[in-house]
C-alpha cells in the first residue's frame, strides 16, 4: 500500500489513454470504437447461430447443413475473434516512458536509444534555449546500417528506432505500426501479432459464415423444384450474410494480406507509407521465415512502465516524474521558448507555473521584443540581474532568436 498522498502512475499518466481494473487494462482515447467492432463480428454470428437453431429443431433436421457442428465452430471462432480483439486493444501497445527533464547528452541509455550513437544533427532542440544543447536527430548504427532517431519534444527523450509519437494517444511507442481505430488503440511492438491474429481470424470468420451461407441455400433447391432463385427467396437471412460477409471480406482480407506482406519484409505501416526502404537498405530485414518468426516465436518484450506503480504527487521543487516539464533555472521555471508557456505539452496545462510568471503577457513580449522589469514596490532594485549574468558569459546568447529577458528585482 502507497502513502495517503501517494497516486498510482496510472492516476497521473499525461497521455490520452484510458485506464480500466485499477490500470490492468490500457485503451487508446477512441476505445469506444470497440463497441462498434463487437456489433459487426457478433451480429452476423448471431444470425448464424439462430438459422443453426431452427434448422435442427426443424422436422427434417437431419437433412440440414446447418447443424451442431456447424453451431459449436461458429461459436469458437467468433469467441477467438473477440478474444484476439481485447487482447489487442486492453493491452500497452510498447509504450516508451516519458522523461521528467530532457537527457543530458551522452546520456544514451537513459534516452532509450540503443546502438552505436554517431553524427549528431547541427540543428538544435529548442533555439529560445541557450542552455539546452540537444541536438534534433541522432544517427544509430543498427546491424550495420545507419539509422536516424529523432528527439520528441512532448515526451522529452530521443526515440529508440522504429519508434514514433502517436498524436490520438499521445505517446511515443515502440516499433511503432499505426493507430487502429477499428480496435481503438496503437499498434506496437507488444500487441502486434495479437492485432494480425484478429485480422485473420475476421476473415476466416467472413469465408466460413459465406460458404456456409450458399451450402445453405444450395441445399435447400430440391425442395423449391431445383430453382436457385426459390432458395435464396426461401432463406433471406442467408442471402443478408453472403452479402455482408462479401463486402466485409475485401476489407479484412485486403489487410490480412497486406500485413502478410509486411511482416515477410519486416516493415511497419508507417514505414512503408513514408517509404522509408524504397531507397536504401532495410537493416530489419532478415529474410522472409524469420522475419514471420520474430513476430510469432520471440518473446514479447515486457512494458517499460509499471502503471500500478505508487508516485509521489508533483511538487513545486520538482518537476512532475511522468510528464514532459524542464527542469528549473536559478530557481524560476523558464522551460524553454516563451512561446510554450512554461509546458510542453502542447498546449495542456500539465505544469506548474511559478506565482512570479503568472499574469505575463507572453503573446505580446515576443510580439513587440520588449524586457519585462517585475518590481516589488517599497523595495530598492538590486544591483545585478542574475539571469543577465550567466548569460553574459554565455557566447551563444547573442545568437537565440530569443530577446525577451526577465528583470528580476527584489
């Protein structure tokens, strides 16, 4: 048990998720698009099962298709299909943690960036911040090809590769495929193959309730004289099924083949519509049975975050440990460019504002390039400015587009 002031990591995340169980289950923000998902994959077996029913109450039941057997496989499948559909969207799709202050450079490990760290880029993170030197993409060397990672400005660290920001859940993640909004949650390195497994069990399901649709009503023409016509007039639920099952099939089937396509080659979706291997070398690429094998015969990795874990409640002296906040300058919390407002989290009021920032017009400091003086009246101003000291030694100072300096005089 944590401390009365103690909160679960859950209870504070600052991405967009939603939490169930006391933070056992993990959804994306759309997660009610599963009730949508279920309809489609129950209603049609639903059906099936009731035509299953009549048929094997009706008086020549022995001369039916539809029977038990056909009853206990629909029903096993649309429960695998079900099954495959939660474990893909309550699961952490490879959540990467977000740092409570930017990393120090050289500081690889704790960034999450993995290999050999080469060139770093010229271009800088945040250019109103003389005292943040992070450079914006690093080079990685991965099974001997070079690889760029880039830094995020939300989470604060550089991503491992193959990794990206999702901006529905606000996170950045792992082998990062897509954000599904079919089963409302990001597709990643930990929750993959659960995601392929539902696609295909979706389309079997969709070939099964088809076929068994037309055996159906083909057996059905010695008793409507040998008209085909008769017996698709005679079982209209059927007809509703081959129908539905013929439009849904292009569709799931079409991304069953598709991902097939892309595990083979060990590509992601977002990689492969940015076209990120057209021109140069896939240093994932193994060869098409073990790339298939990495997606269904290796571990899954564990989650980098325990969210049932116990924090400390965000403080004044210290930036809050999961979300996206620099760290303090000679005391007053700047966090970089004037524009962010003291938070990152663009735009969301995630931080905390020290109570002598309060009440600035930022919009019109950086439009009209003016210096702020902040006086306590009654007191005499100080004869140095301690933030205009450090930055007098500062060479690159003179170089920030930033103008804006606060004058504090106690």
């Amino acid at each position: 048990m944590g401390e009365p002031n103690q909160r679960r990591l859950y209870q504070v995340w600052q991405g967009s998720n939603k939490f169930l169980c006391g933070g056992r289950l993990i959804f994306g923000p759309d997660a009610g698009s599963l009730f949508l998902s279920t309809v489609l994959i129950v209603a049609p077996l639903v059906g099936l099962c009731c035509q299953c029913i009549t048929k094997m109450n009706s008086i020549n039941s022995e001369k039916q298709v539809l029977g038990f057997p056909v009853l206990i496989a629909t029903i096993v499948l649309g429960l695998a299909d079900l099954a495959f559909l939660l474990m893909t969207s309550s699961r952490d799709p490879g959540i990467v943690p977000r740092n409570a202050r930017p990393p120090e450079l050289g500081g690889d490990e704790e960034q999450g960036v993995a290999g050999d760290v080469t060139t770093p880029s010229a271009e800088w993170v945040t250019a109103a911040s003389p005292h943040l030197r992070l450079p914006r993409s690093k080079d990685v060397v991965v099974n001997g090809c070079v690889v760029k990672v880039k830094y995020c400005d939300t989470c604060l660290l550089y991503r491992p590769p193959r990794a990206s920001h999702c901006s529905i859940c606000n996170n950045c993640v792992r082998k990062f495929d897509h954000h599904c909004p079919w089963v409302g949650q990001c597709i990643g390195l930990r929750n993959y193959r659960f995601f392929f497994m539902f696609i295909l069990t979706s389309t079997l399901l969709c070939v099964y309730v088809f076929a068994v649709s037309w055996v159906n009503i083909v057996t059905q023409k010695d008793s409507n004289g040998g008209s085909l016509l008769k017996s698709m007039a005679g079982e209209p639920l059927s007809v509703v099924l081959i129908v539905y099952t013929f439009v849904s099939v292009w569709f799931v089937g079409g991304l069953t083949v598709f991902h097939l396509y892309l595990m083979s080659t060990n590509q992601t979706t977002y990689e492969n519509f940015r076209y990120r291997y057209d021109k140069k070398e896939n240093p994932y690429n193994r060869g098409a049975l073990s790339n298939i094998a990495e997606v269904f015969c290796t571990r899954i990795s564990p989650s980098m975050s325990n969210f049932r874990s116990w924090v400390a409640p965000p403080s004044l002296e210290e930036p809050d440990n999961v979300g996206g906040q620099l760290p303090p300058r000679n005391g007053v919390d700047l966090t970089g460019g004037v524009k962010e407002k003291v938070d990152l989290e663009m735009g969301r009021n995630g931080g905390i504002i020290p109570a002598i920032l309060r009440g600035l017009d930022y919009d019109e400091m950086e439009k009209n390039d003016v210096c702020v003086h902040i006086k306590d009246r009654g007191v005499a101003p100080a004869a140095s400015d301690p933030f205009m000291a450090d930055r007098r030694h500062d060479e690159d100072y003179e170089k920030t587009p930033t103008a804006v300096s606060l004058h504090l005089q106690l």
